[in-house]
C-alpha cells in the first residue's frame, strides 16, 4: 500500500528534504577536488584517515557493522560510493536499485561517516590515489592482497578485513524478496 501523505508519498517524494540536516549531511558529499583539499588539511592536523568503498545499494545490518568496523580504524572514514553507471557496468544493468544521490545521502546522514564521494570508475584506485588512506578496509573475501592493497600500500597506509556478516548481503536481500509470495 502506497503511503498517501507524509515523506514518504508519492506528491512529496520527488521533493528533497529541508531541514538543519540536510546542509551537514549534504556537504559531506565532496567532489574529487574537494576531498583532496579535505584531506590534506586532515594530514596536517595529524588526523588518521580510513577508507572503503562499494555501492551500498539496499542499506542493511551488514553494511553498518562494515562501517562501523572502518571507523574503528581512524580518525576520520571516508567512503567511497560507486556511482549508478558505474554499479551498471560491474554489476548488472539492472543496479542500483537505489540511485547514487539517494545511497550518498544515506551514508552521510550516518555520524560515523566524515565525508562521501561517488566515484564513476569499476575501480577505486584513483579514489584511494586522492586520499591516500592511512588504513582501507574490504571484506575479507578479498583478502590481503585485493586490487585496492599496491596503491594503499603505496602511500605507507594498511589493508585491514572485515569478514561478512552471516546471511547479508544486497543480492542476497535481492533474492530473498523476489522469492516472497504476493
């Protein structure tokens, strides 16, 4: 059943969201140019910086204890967000279910979160090339020497992996919902 009012209905969910939120959230989403100026003014006030990256698409558990875990790593997360063509073309013309600016919002509203940056590379390389992470956490499937590690490592910074969280994952919620009786 569609919501009538609120916003969540369908009249109000073409409007953004206003609010004292929105300015903080929205300004954590930064440019290429941006965030390398965000960081290095964090290297230059001796803050630690940790990074991940993926598509975040379908928010759940899973990806908060990911974040969560990164935070833990350093003074400041930065996360890498795969952009809509991007998702396209590595996952499946069918992704993102949820568009790029919406996930970007999402993870920004998240306290835990300094800064968010959608990238339209399959790769994070020239991400991590900009901000120069001293530790980048992935999931442990990748293991130590994932395509992210010669340019972590290239800068003095540390690989650290987080094993998944058992049962979640978005193609796995993806599945589970087509398979739910109408």
């Amino acid at each position: 059943t569609a919501w009538t009012s609120g916003p969540f209905s369908r009249a109000s969910s073409k409007q953004k969201p206003k609010g004292k939120n929105m300015l903080s959230t929205a300004s954590k989403i930064v440019s290429r140019e941006e965030l390398a100026k965000r960081c290095e003014e964090l290297r230059k006030e001796g803050k630690t910086i940790v990074t991940c990256n993926g598509s975040f698409d379908l928010f759940h558990y899973g990806h908060l204890c990911f974040l969560e875990e990164a935070k833990a790593q350093a003074d400041v997360l930065i996360v890498g967000l795969n952009s809509d063509s991007s998702i396209k073309q590595y996952k499946s013309p069918l992704r993102p279910i949820i568009g790029q600016e919406q996930r970007a919002a999402l993870l920004s509203a998240l306290s835990i979160v300094s800064y968010v940056h959608i990238f339209d590379e399959t790769v994070p390389m020239p991400f991590l090339e900009v901000v120069r992470p001293n530790v980048h956490v992935n999931g442990s499937e990748y293991g130590e020497n994932c395509i992210e590690a010669p340019t972590v490592k290239k800068y003095g910074g540390r690989i650290h992996l987080m094993p998944k969280v058992a049962g979640l994952s978005t193609t796995g919620l993806i599945e589970r919902i087509r398979n739910l009786p109408l």
